[in-house]
C-alpha cells in the first residue's frame, strides 16, 4: 500500500468497532483514522478520537453532543452530532474506507450515504443487506462502491472465491456455530433467560448479534446476506453447524471441489482482510494448532429447535420487504428479550406473527423499507407490551 488508507468506522465503541481499531492499532504505517461515530458511549468515544487523532467523531445521540464537545475541546478532533453528520462525513473525499460497524437497521442510511459516495465498504452491519439487500447491491454497483465482507463466514466466501478464475459456484457451505443452546432439548430453551443466551461458545460479540446466534436467526440472516453478496439462489446455500468455529465456511465447485477456510476465531483476521485487501499482513492472533484441535466436526441444524432459521427461509422466499419485516420484529423482540420482557421462544412467536399481519410489498422503494421498518417495530412493541400484561 502506497499511502495511509484513511478509515471511518460508523460504530467505533462497539464490538467490531474496537477490533477495528486495535487492528488499526497494530499497522499505523497503513491505516488513519479519519471518522469514528457511536451512538452514546461518549468517553469511549472522545478518547478513541485521541488516540487515534482522528479528524471528525460523530456521537449520534445528541443529547450528549455538549459532552463530546467538552472531552475534545484543545484536540485536532472535530466533534459533531446526529445521524445526519454520520452521513455527510462518510461521503468526504478524506475518507477512503467505511467500516459499517453500526447495530441493526440504523446503518442502513449511512451505508447508503457511503455507497454513494462511492467508498470501499467494509461491511459488517448485515441488518442492511437483510432490510434492504436488493437496494443495497445494486447501488454498489451503480456507485463503483465495493463491498468487502467482515462477517467471519463471508469473508471467509470471499476469500476462498479468489480461486474460482471465473468458475461457477455449485454450492456455498455456510458454517455456524450453533450457539449456546445446540445440545439443550426444547423444553430446557424455551427457559432460557439472557444470561444463558449471552454465553455464547466461541466468539465474543456484541449483546444483541450473540441473542441472534441463540435463536440461530444470525445464520438466518447470513444466507440473506450470502445471497445479495455473491449473488446466488438460496437454494445453492447449505447451512452446516460445525461447533469449533473453525472452518469459518465453504464453497464448492461443480467438479465437487471444496474450498474451505480456516483461522482461530478472532474477528480481527476478517476485518483486517477487508481493510488490507487485498495485501495480508502480520496479526498477533492465535494461530492453528491442527494437532491439538485433534477432530471438527458436522451437524445438520435442527429447524424444530430453532424456527427463526426457518423464519428466515420463508421471508426470503416471500422476498420483496419481507425480511425487513422479519428484520423489524426481530430487533423488537431481541431488545425485549435482553431486557427479561419476555422469554426465549417469544422471539420467534412475535417475528412470525409481524410476517402474517405486516403490508406485503412486492418491490419496495427504500421509502417502503423505512416504513415498513418503522411499521412493524411498533406492531412488534404492541404485541410485547401485551404480553406483558
Ligand atoms: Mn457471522
């Protein structure tokens, strides 16, 4: 790499944000930070912008934008406010690389902001291609605005999709983990509480992607997000539970070829693919100790345990602003869940009613997207209100 690649990471206080960060951290010589945003962990914030001496930091909440502004004042940092800046920052011609590292459907807008801009995407906010996938793409290709996975299952495709020279994909192996509920029977998950949930097995993640591997709705939401991506049917894509986490997933070949890849799971070896691409650099991550791992092994994913996969199938092959339905209701019930409103199996109830009872639109313009968006979390909110009761 010739110059400094200058990064903005929309959700820099959260999980991906800072291990993208300590990435970043690890190859000074290579990367600036030119943009971090969050939405309200201010002191995190202002002291990431010092270290880093970032340009512009963003806290999305305006409400503390007085405290911001305070902890940066005598700093070469700009402080600003509100989603709105997220987006016209993004867009600058200072910034070569956005990290979408934002929670749920609140990165949809700034993403697109970026998209147009024209910008590298490094992309881990999967909400956005499940809400609005089909838009998403296809303003990527519209704007010349690369999308780079960060994902660990689809960096993982995308890196081994650089042996393909042009072939067909037979199949896309989309390994999981299983989550922390795997070898429980249903009677035991269905009283669960978040406690429980929030242990995952392998990967440390952020609250409310770790109570989706529970109910195995993120692996719903990676074959979306796997279909938009490398473009293909869903019926080329094979979820396969692998519980080590270490064959991160798979493509084959129509010659029945595999391509696997693997790495210890640690999120930093994805994002830093991304924000290196395609140049790999040094990581102070473990590395593969095969004969220790002694064995890995397979299971078929068991849809009676876990209907939110299934959920998911259903809004993709209903398509159109379905799984942004599924999306909307899933965020709702999730918040809930993680605040002991209601319990485990609720989630899949409330998501699979908001998919009967929402407005099915066929070809939704973004506008439908957002309203759909805002529709069915307030259908999903009723329904947890009145469980309570
Ligand atoms: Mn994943």
């Amino acid at each position: 790499m010739e110059r400094k690649r200058r990064i903005a990471i929309l959700g820099s206080t959260g999980s991906i944000g800072t291990q993208t960060l300590d990435v970043i951290r690890q190859h000074r010589d290579k990367f600036e930070v030119e943009l971090l945003t969050c939405n309200s962990s201010v002191d995190l914030l202002a002291q990431q912008a010092k270290e880093f001496d970032a340009n512009n930091a963003v806290i999305c909440n305006e409400v503390l934008y007085p405290e911001l502004s305070n902890l940066l004042e005598n700093t070469d940092t700009k402080a600003f406010a509100g989603i709105k800046s997220v987006c016209d920052l993004v867009a600058s011609d200072n910034v070569d690389i956005v990290v979408g590292a934002m929670v749920g459907f609140s990165g949809l807008k700034p993403t697109l902001s970026a998209i147009d801009a024209g910008k590298i995407i490094a992309l881990a906010n999967k909400e956005t291609l499940v809400a609005a996938g089909g838009i998403v793409t296809s303003e990527a290709q519209k704007h010349n605005a690369p999308i780079i996975p960060i994902d660990s299952e689809h960096s993982a495709i995308f890196q081994c999709l650089l042996s393909a020279q042009g072939n067909k994909i037979a199949k896309i192996h989309l390994t999981a983990s299983g989550g922390p509920f795997r070898t429980w029977d249903k009677d035991r998950i269905e009283k669960a509480t978040k406690d429980d949930a929030l242990k995952h097995p392998n990967w440390n993640m952020g609250a409310k992607v770790t109570i989706d591997s529970s109910t195995m709705m993120n692996k719903g939401f990676e074959v979306i997000e796997a279909k938009w991506l490398f473009r293909q049917p869903v019926s080329k894509i094979n979820v396969i539970i692998q519980p080590e986490s270490i064959i991160h997933s798979m493509i084959e070949y129509e010659d029945g070829a595999v391509m696997a890849q693997l790495a210890c799971p640690d999120m930093r070896e994805p994002i830093q693919f991304a924000l290196g691409f395609p140049e790999r650099m040094p990581l102070d991550n473990k590395k593969m100790d095969f004969a220790e791992l002694g064995s890995i092994s397979f299971f078929k994913p068991d849809m009676d345990k876990f209907p939110c996969l299934g959920l998911a199938y259903e809004a993709i092959g209903r398509g159109g602003n379905i799984p942004c339905v599924m999306n909307a209701a899933n965020e709702s019930a999730v918040a809930a869940f993680l605040r002991d409103r209601i319990g485990f199996y609720d989630i899949p109830h409330i998501i699979s009613e908001c998919m009967e009872k929402a407005e099915a639109i066929k070809e939704p313009t973004l506008d439908d997207i957002f309203m759909t968006n805002a529709v069915v979390r307030r259908m999903a909110d009723a329904m947890i209100e009145k469980m309570e009761r």
